[in-house]
C-alpha cells in the first residue's frame, strides 16, 4: 500500500512517501523535511503567519519533488486544455485560502497522470492552526483529484511511530513491535504526556503536564541565557560539557510534582527558577551557564525517569516508547536506557533522524489507522488542541 503523507503542524514542511508491504516492512521511496527554524529564529519562537507562509510557498515544489523522487511522476500525453466544471468548484472551495495552490493542483492535475498512489496521509492536530491548514487543505484537493482515501492524523500518534522505526538497508525499513501493556512518553516543544496503551492504536492519556512542556522549558531557560530558539539542542552541549568535566552542580533547581502521587508534570517553576538564579548572577559567563544547563538537565532527568517508572511499575509496563523533539536529549536516552536494562522492559526511541517533525511518522499512522480502521472520514477541519 503506497502512502503519500503531509505534515505542517508547526515548523517543519514535511513530505514522504512509503510503500507498505505489511505491519512489519515498508520501503521508503522519498522523505523530506524542509525546516524554517532560521527564520523563525529571529523571533525568538515559531511566529505562526510566518510558518503558514513559508509552507504554503514550500508545499508545492516539495510536492513535486517528492513525486519525482519516488518515480511516481509521469507527464500525460494529451494534456487537456481545462479542468470539468464540477471537480474546479470542490477544489476552490476547499483552496480558498490559497490561490496559488489552487493554480499548482490544477496544473498538477492537467499535465501529470494519477500517481499510483493508495492513500493520502496527513496532520490535522495538534498544532498551530494556521500551519495545519496548509497541509491539511493540500491533502483534501489531491484526495479530490486523485480520488484516493484521506487519512487524518493525530502529530503526536506520529511521534509514538517515529520510534519504531527501523531501517535496515536503502530503501528498507522495518516496523518494530512493542510489547504491551506499553507507555508512551511524549516530549516535545508542545506536550509532556504519559499514555497507557494496552493495545495497538488504544491511548489512554494518564499524566500530562499542567503548564509548560519540556520543550518550552528547555526553550524559554535557553533565552534567558541568550541562547537562540530552538535552545533545547543548545542547553543539551551545555550540560554535556559540564557532565564531561564531572563537577557537581553546586546551584540547584526543584524538581517539580516528583512526589505528588499522579502522573503529572510542571515545568513552569523549573524555568522560573532558571530566571531567579540568571537574575542573581552578576557574570552570566561559559562556566555560569553549563553548571546551569547541568542542573537543569538533572532536574528534567530525575523527574521523566522517576515519574515514568512509577507508572511501569503500576500498569506493568512491558514496553517504554519515547517520542518527540526532546527525545533527542542524549542524557534522556542514557538514563532511560539504563533504567530499562536494569528493570527489565524494552525501550523504544526514535533514531536521532526522526526525533523532530517528519512526514514519515506520519504515513506510518496513517497506515496503522487504515489498517486498523480507526481513523476519521470526512474530517473537514484541523484542530489544533486536537487530544490522543
Ligand atoms: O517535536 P518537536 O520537533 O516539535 C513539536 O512538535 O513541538 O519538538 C521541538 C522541541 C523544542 O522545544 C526543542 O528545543 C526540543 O524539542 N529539542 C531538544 C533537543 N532537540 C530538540 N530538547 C532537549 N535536548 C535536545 N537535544
Ligand atoms: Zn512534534
């Protein structure tokens, strides 16, 4: 089953296209992120009309050049000279927001044959509503027009794939299975969830984090150091070089909710304390700043690990899954690795690739939620608080 899947729900323009042979094996036939993190940058966070007008300049061309590579497009041989009447009116209706990619699918759909394609995937949430749209909008007017099925997807369902992701050689990737009852831990710039999955595809969300998301706390103590966003990866070296030198921290930082008996987070205070302890030190110099990153990184550590093993060992957890942006954090992945050999459940994180936003993750979803026939027909509209 080929699967061409869409994803814009913040930064990334993201488009891939897979062939399915089972639950177990795909073959990847084009994968392609285009970030905006540079000009985002400026702004010091993702400023949503920027997002929207970047993706809505990139989609097309990335559109066609993933078509390409997957050699799925072939020009027709008579060309005609319009579109009928009736499937021009659906397409404007559903690209009313966007003229030029209106023009873009109709010439798509006079000078290209259909590509043999048999589903389209793509994010309708979470996210920023105006980057959803983009994609979502693309998604519903080549569903039209080539007449295949449109699988709407959860991001964050997604970012749980992302790490059963397997390559094995070129174009072969495997599908690994986990073990369930599983938990999945989502970290990234927007979530902090914990969610128990007794089964393939069934969430049952049974933390979450009050306020920021880990994410957002790396970000926002980053920029009170004058570190450019995205500071996650930044905040990471700092804390690295600092473990290297094997000093101990002499500042600290809370541990926010690690005692409190439930499965949620809170890492508003740990960023407020960044703040209190930036504003009292009189020389932010390379020293100040990994001693923080250091502490920072032990604080975030001790409370993903402390409070994710309570909940393996409550719901007997046979497999751990860790997904999204954050799940790049190089302490993250040792600590959660040695928790998992030592208590004995397996781990699954997303090769380094597929830690950030992709459209891979995304057809695999998709195809998950056909296969199981568990997804949304007719969805019209993005949500942007959209929930597992
Ligand atoms: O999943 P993602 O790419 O986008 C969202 O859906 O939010 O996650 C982005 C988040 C940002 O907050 C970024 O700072 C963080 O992931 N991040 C990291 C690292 N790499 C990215 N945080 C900690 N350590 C990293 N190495
Ligand atoms: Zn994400």
């Amino acid at each position: 089953m080929k699967i061409l899947a869409i994803e814009t729900s913040c930064d990334e323009t993201a488009i891939s296209i897979v062939n399915f042979k089972s639950k177990k094996t795909f073959e990847l036939l084009s994968d392609s992120v285009l970030s905006q993190i540079e000009i985002h940058k400026k702004y010091g966070g993702v400023f949503p009309a920027l997002a929207k007008r970047e993706h809505v300049n990139n989609i097309f061309p990335l559109l066609l050049a993933s078509l390409k590579k997957a050699g799925l497009l072939e020009k027709r041989k008579n060309p005609p000279d319009k579109v009928g009447s009736k499937i021009l009116k659906k397409l404007e209706k559903v690209l009313d927001r966007d003229e030029n990619n209106l023009e873009n699918i109709i010439h798509l759909l006079k000078t290209y044959k259909k590509p043999k394609l048999d589903a389209l995937a793509v994010t309708y949430g979470p996210g920023l509503e105006m980057a959803l749209w983009t994609g979502f909008n693309i998604a519903r007017a080549l569903s039209l027009i080539w007449k295949v099925e449109l699988i709407p997807v959860n991001h964050m369902e997604g970012h749980i794939y992302s790490s059963l992701i397997k390559k094995e050689s070129g174009k072969n990737f495997a599908v690994e299975k986990p073990q369930y009852p599983a938990l999945a831990l989502l970290i990234s710039g927007g979530h902090t969830e914990l969610l128990l999955i007794k089964k393939e595809g069934q969430y049952q969300k049974i933390g979450q984090t009050l306020d920021d998301a880990v994410g957002e706390a790396y970000d926002k103590s980053a920029r009170l150091l004058d570190i450019a966003y995205p500071g996650g990866p930044e905040i990471s070296k700092l804390a690295e070089n600092f473990k290297k030198k094997g000093a101990t921290a002499s500042l600290s930082l809370p541990r926010p909710m690690l005692n409190k008996n439930n499965f949620d987070f809170s890492f508003s205070g740990l960023k407020t304390a960044v703040l209190y302890l930036v504003r009292e030190q009189k020389k932010i110099n390379q020293k100040f700043k990994e001693e923080l990153a250091g502490e920072f990184e032990n604080a975030v550590a001790e409370v993903l690990v402390k409070k994710s093993f309570k909940a393996i060992k409550k719901y007997g957890i046979k497999s751990l899954i860790i997904g999204g942006g954050v799940s790049a954090n190089d302490r993250l992945r040792r600590e959660f690795s040695t928790l998992a050999k030592k208590e004995n459940f397996k781990l699954f994180l997303p090769h380094k690739k597929y830690t950030g936003d992709n459209a891979l993750m995304i057809a695999l979803a998709g195809y998950f939620s056909f296969k199981n026939n568990k997804y949304k027909k007719n969805v019209k509209k993005v949500e942007g608080n959209l929930e597992l």
